[in-house]
C-alpha cells in the first residue's frame, strides 16, 4: 500500500501540486501588539466610569484604587442638577434623528442616481463629490453662518440641522455598494412596471442593509457629537445640545469635580457606544460590500 502511495505522491508533486500550506500561528508579539492598543482605548474608558461613580475624595485618593470602596450615583444626580441635561438630551435627541434620517435619504437617493441613472456629466458630479470628502468642514463654516443668519434660522432647531443634511462620504459609500448588486434584479422589477422610487425602497436598500447602517451609524455618531457648529448657531441654554452642555458644566462647576464631569460625560457617551455595540456587525460588511469599483 504504501508502494502505491509514494508514486502518486511524486506524480502528484512532478505535475505541479503544492502540499498543503501549514496555518501560520499567531506570533506572540502580534498578541502583545494588540493589548497595547486595547489599552490606549480602554484605560480612558474605565477612568471615566470609574470617576463617575468614585466619591470626588476618593478621585484624589492615593494610592490609587482599582474600584470605589462604595459606588455612588451622586455624580449623576449632582450633574442633572447643576445644567439642565434633559433639555440638553431632548435638543440633541431631535437634532441627531431628524439630522440623521434626511441625511440617509438624501445620501441613498443621490447615490442610486450615480449607481443606476446616465445623465449629462454624471462623471464630473461624481468627482465633485469625491473631492467634497476632501474639504474639511470647517472650511464651510463661515459660508453656513451667514446663509443660516440671513434666512433668520439662528438659534433654532432648523438652523442646527439643515448645513449638515449633506452626506459626500453617506453618498459615496452607498453608490459603490449600489454598483455591486445584481442588475438582474432591478432589470425583472423593472419589467413589472417598478419606478425608480419603488426599484430604490423595495429592491436597492433591503439589498444593502449593511451599507445603509453603516451610513446611518456614522450620520448618527456625526450628529451627535457635533459641537461647533451647534454651539456657533445657538445663544440660548434650552437650544443647547449634550455636547454644548458638557462644556457648560465645566465653566459653571469648574474642574475641581471631576466626579460630575466624569457623570456627565459617560451620559454622552453611553448612548452612542451602545448603538456601536448594537451596528458593528454590519459596519465590517457595509465596508466591504462597498469595495471601490469603477
């Protein structure tokens, strides 16, 4: 038997066959490598939450402890007591949906009209919206202001939203993944006497799910977080937004209570880690779905 074997083992060599390729082991530095960027992340996380609910005495104990002696939530109370952090949420609450949600539309519509319609210089549009991911926002910022000024929408809630509604990056991500889909669909849905509108909402976004929360995810982190522009547009506490709110706390309380701004700031935090923990499934998928391609 092995007589037979070894023949067509070298036959097998002779006429080109590799041996099956050894799975490499990960390389203990790789290990060591990735714990050291864990930490760079992780350590500011667990200060915060450990400052949060630390007694403020304790904050400056020493030698330091791993975990308060007694977890307190009077950070929290001591927090929604000094600024008013509910109007704060409810302000950036609004902001980030209707922001968010205009802002998908509006990415999803352009970037089917990209992937999907031929229309006089397509090609060039295309490029002007590759090189708006090249302009800082900041750029924009005066420019805004001004038309946000003369139609009168300062310190409201349309003033905030509407600069930011358009999506370069939003438009982009979804026309790449849109070109990848299989024509044969839309061509049979076509057929069936389906319109654009109807192809784009029951065909085009079921089919790229991944791209679409990938878009709505970032929109939604965008939204929230953003600090200048609201802060520019807005001169009134109860228009404030959470991030605006942060920073009033800390000119109002100053930075001796670490305690409640460590509170405040895990409130801002919190709600946008766990939508991340909830979207990062598809946040790998929706990059990949959206490979370049020409």
């Amino acid at each position: 038997m092995s007589a037979l074997a070894s023949p067509t083992r070298e036959t097998t060599t002779a006429a080109g066959g590799r041996p099956p390729a050894k799975r490499r082991k990960p390389h203990l530095a790789s290990y060591l490598m990735l714990g050291l960027i864990a930490l760079v992340f992780l350590v500011p996380a667990y200060w915060m939450v450990l400052a949060a609910i630390k007694p403020n005495d304790e904050i400056y104990q020493w030698p330091f402890t791993p975990w308060p002696s007694e977890p307190t939530t009077e950070n929290f109370s001591a927090a929604l007591a000094a600024a008013p952090f509910d109007q704060f949420f409810m302000n950036s609450l609004l902001v980030t949906t209707v922001g968010a949600t205009v802002k998908v539309a509006l990415a999803a519509l352009t970037a089917y009209a990209f992937a999907f319609l031929p229309f006089p210089g397509k090609k060039w549009l295309f490029l002007g919206v590759l090189g708006a991911l090249m302009v800082p926002g900041h750029v924009t910022l005066l420019l805004n202001y001004s038309t946000i000024s003369n139609l009168g929408l300062i310190n409201t809630y349309a003033g905030i939203i509407l600069p930011g509604l358009g999506s370069a990056f939003g438009t982009f991500l979804l026309r790449q993944h849109f070109l990848g889909l299989p024509k044969e669909v839309l061509e049979a849905a076509e057929l069936d006497g389906a319109g654009h509108l109807r192809k784009l909402w029951s065909f085009v976004l079921p089919m790229s799910k991944p791209a679409v929360i990938t878009v709505a995810l970032i929109a939604v982190i965008d939204e929230w977080n953003d600090f200048i522009w609201p802060l520019l547009v807005t001169n009134t506490l109860d228009m404030r937004t959470m991030p605006i709110g942060l920073m009033f706390l800390k000119q109002t309380e100053g930075l001796d209570d670490w305690g409640m701004i460590m509170a405040a700031t895990l409130m801002i935090v919190l709600p946008m880690l766990l939508l991340f923990l909830f979207a990062q499934k598809y946040i790998i998928n929706g990059m990949a779905g959206a490979a370049v391609r020409r």
